[in-house]
C-alpha cells in the first residue's frame, strides 16, 4: 500500500514456505509486471520492518504471516530492502486484484524453475532454504530514543546461557504477539537452578535489573543447596516450592500430563503474583529451566500473544542448551528412559492443547488460580513494550 505515510527509501518482503509451497503474487506493474514475485513492500513511516511485512501480506494475499529470520538485505545509496524468512500463520490465499492479478501457491521446485517467477525471487526462495539460521534476533539494549530498536545478527545467543555459570539462563523478549508488539527484552528471565554465580553473573543481572528471583525447586532440594540469592543484597529471593515437576515421569505418554499438573500446583499463583508485582525484572527457575520453568514460560508467552510456534520453540532451546546435562545423565542412570527427559516438541505440543482444554486462555487460568487483573495487567505490562 502507497500513500503519504510511505517511506520510499525503505521497503520489505518475505519468503513464506508452507508444506513444500512458496506463496507467490503475479505483479501488476512497475519492472516486475506480469512476473510472479514475493510480497512486499514500503514501510510506513513510524512502522517497523516486520509490522510492514505483516501488513502487506494481509492487504496483498489475505494471509497471516510471522516474520521470523533475516535472509537478505539490499541496499545501494538510496535505499534498502530486507527480506525475512517468514511463517505462514492462517488465511486463504486471494489476490488484491490490485497491486497482484493472482496469488498461487508453487511447489518450491516449480517456482525455481518457472520463467514467470523473477529472478529476484529464485535467489530469495534459495536464502530461505538455506539451512543456516539467518540473521537472529539478538538481546538488545541501545538507546531509545527513535523508538524501540532490534538488533539482528549471526549470533546464536539466545541459544546459550545469558550466565557464564549456567547452561539455560534465556530471557522471554524478543518475540512477536498477536497485537504487533513485542515481548520486551530484559525483563523475564527463565533459567536453571544457579549455584555459585560469579562476578560477571551477579553485575550482569543487576545492571539489566534483574533483582527478583523466584526459586521454583522443592523444599527438599533447597534444603540440599539453598540459593546464594537468599542472602545476596539487592536481590529479593522467594522461595515458591512447586514439588510437582520434581521427578521424572513414568513414561513419555506422561509428560504433558505432568506439565498440567505443574500448572495446577497448588503454590504457583504464588509464581505469578511475585511476577506481577516485582519492582523491576524477574528470574524465574527451577533445577534444569526445563519443566516448571518451561511450564511457567509458556502460559506467559501465551498471556503475551505469542504464537504457539515460538512458544514451542522457546521450550525446545532447553533442548540444546542442557545437552550436557542431559548426557550426564544419560551416563549416571543408564536404566532411565532418556526421552522422558529431553523436551521433545510434542510435549509442550499437548501440554497447550490440554491447557486450553481445562481453562481456555491464559487470561482465564490466571483468573482461575487467583491473580487479580490488576496483577494481570501489570503482568502484560512486563511482557509487552
């Protein structure tokens, strides 16, 4: 869409691959007329990159999308185009009969090899196959003065421990809500359980503000190594024991049932209202950061609006960041069944189905456990710019 607000030094597109199909428009005019290209275009002023590209592919093909990685950026002295690999969320292909004559879903080879399809195009549904990541979203904390800004770049770090004496220290900013927003950076952090923090650990929370900390382990487990942070100055420690998630499951079959289980626990509003009411940014955690602590994360992320695809993925970097975790203890209880163990996708999967099934949204649950909405709010508030 063109009009007064356009910047037209700035411009944007997606590549969209759904089961093996790249979602492409036939173009109406300009250089590109008559040729089947990505959607795109302008960003408006006062709008972000991935707002525009959302946009546009509601006005140019009825669908939503969800921006995810950076694959390309064009640039010359004029202006700059970037282009994300982005992820088909709902709604019927249809063309604007506009800017598009026809909007069609191609078999990825097909539109490699097609004529009609811009060369453009072709390098851009190569990118987006491509099996590296990308450009990420990474933490960041410059100023803000124009705004909110996203940094983007080869990092893998929200894959590592933000702690330099943990395995699974990540934070839940970053991500994109229903609303257009995004999960603020720097304010909820999840993490295992951390032991002997160090130097850099302890200034690094305490110049990002992170000085709750909310210690979901057992009361038996405390009492076997009881938190630093309880005698640390200018941290408040609670201790909120949830002593569901404290053991392993029976089978696999089990695990999402014991994630509702975690959800019902009868100390958890206690989780959430410490949450809602910290005066700055919280930690919250268990022993690995994977069950309670992923429980937790993913009815926040879904308060937030965050799509059940990030929230999944969100759980699923536990996955990688604990592997050596996991192999000790592979190596120490070789009887154990270790896919009780590691998150798998459908875990957390069936955990959201069942979750919905009992309270409907996140909003309800909370209600149902006994957080007011004013607590509500002030939880939105911390998750949401």
């Amino acid at each position: 869409m063109e009009n007064n607000h356009t910047n037209w030094s700035q411009s944007v597109t997606g590549v969209v691959i759904n089961n093996g199909k790249v979602l492409l428009a036939r173009h109406t005019y300009g250089a590109g007329k008559g040729l089947l290209i990505v959607p795109g275009g302008y960003v408006e002023y006062g709008e972000l990159p991935q707002q525009a590209l959302k946009r546009e592919y509601l006005e140019e093909t009825n669908t939503v999308i969800e921006p995810k990685n950076i694959i390309a950026v064009r640039f010359n002295a004029h202006d700059w185009y970037v282009a994300f690999r982005a992820e088909y969320i709902s709604g019927e292909a249809v063309s604007d009969n506009d800017e598009n004559s026809e909007v069609v879903w191609l078999a990825v080879e097909e539109a490699l090899s097609r004529e009609d399809v811009a060369d453009l195009t072709k390098k851009l549904i190569r990118c987006a196959l491509d099996d590296q990541s990308g450009l990420t979203p990474i933490p960041y904390y410059g100023s803000q003065k124009n705004g909110k800004g996203y940094l983007y770049g080869v990092s893998s770090s929200q894959q590592k421990s933000l702690l330099e004496t943990t395995l699974n220290t990540r934070e839940l900013g970053g991500y994109l809500a229903e609303s257009g927003l995004y999960t603020r950076n720097g304010v909820l952090f999840r993490s295992d359980f951390i032991r002997n923090p160090n130097e850099h650990d302890i200034t690094y929370l305490k110049e990002n503000k992170i000085t709750t900390i909310i210690d979901m382990r057992g009361a038996d487990a405390v009492q076997t190594a009881p938190s630093p942070f309880a005698q640390m100055e200018r941290f408040q420690y609670y201790h909120v024991p949830i002593e569901e998630g404290g053991s392993i499951p029976e089978s696999v079959a089990a695990v999402p049932l014991s994630y509702l289980k975690i959800a019902q626990a009868a100390n958890i509003y206690q989780v959430f209202r410490y949450i809602a009411n910290a005066p700055e940014g919280v930690l919250f955690h268990c022993a690995a950061g994977k069950d309670r602590t992923g429980v937790v994360s993913a009815i926040l992320l879904l308060l937030a609006g965050v799509s059940d695809k990030n929230i999944i993925d969100n759980y699923m970097l536990t996955k990688e960041c604990n592997q050596k975790r996991f192999a000790a203890l592979r190596e120490k209880f070789p009887e154990t069944d270790i896919n009780i163990v590691i998150p798998c996708e459908d875990y957390m999967v069936q955990f959201l189905r069942l979750f919905r099934e009992k309270y409907g949204s996140a909003e309800a649950y909370l209600q149902a456990i006994g957080i007011t909405n004013k607590e509500i709010m002030q939880l939105k508030g911390k998750l949401l710019e």
